[in-house]
C-alpha cells in the first residue's frame, strides 16, 4: 500500500532548494517517525528507498539519531554477553 500526501509550501518559502525538498521532508518524516517510535528501521528503509536497513542505520546516525533503543538492563546484559564471547 502507497499513501500520497500533498503538501502546498509557499514558492517565496523554497527559495534555494534546488529541487531537493521532497526527498528532505521524506527524510524528516523518517527521522521523527524512528525517534517518535511510530516508524521502525525497516519502515524508515523503505521509506527512503533504502537497499539496506545497514544505510538506514548510517543515514540515522548522520543525523545524530542513536538506532540502538537499549535499557541499562539490556546494555549491562550485552555486555556480560560479550565479554564471555570475547576473550581478552
């Protein structure tokens, strides 16, 4: 299922955009829905046409937004974990 949204944005208010405005509000759309919870790494892929959910966490992360959701619990936990696999 595809959903099409129409937006009217004033032309004075692009000025210097160069064309490039729909695929920065579908980024910002992904951006906030990720962060907001709302969308999940595989939407955020689709979204923006992504290949790999590997260049939807890059694209996160160029954008400050941490893709790792983990509770202390869950750190401490996967830390244990790896330092039982890793040897030192």
């Amino acid at each position: 299922m595809e959903v099409s949204v129409k937006v009217a944005i004033p032309d004075d208010a692009l000025s210097g955009q160069n064309g490039e405005i729909s695929h920065r509000i579908l980024e910002e759309f992904a951006l906030e829905g990720f962060k907001s919870g709302q969308l999940t790494i595989a939407q955020v892929r689709r979204i923006l046409g992504l290949e790999t959910s590997t260049q939807a966490h890059e694209f996160l992360a160029a954008h400050g937004v941490p893709w790792v959701d983990y509770d202390d619990a869950e750190l401490q936990r996967e830390l244990e974990t790896l330092k039982e696999l890793v040897p030192r």
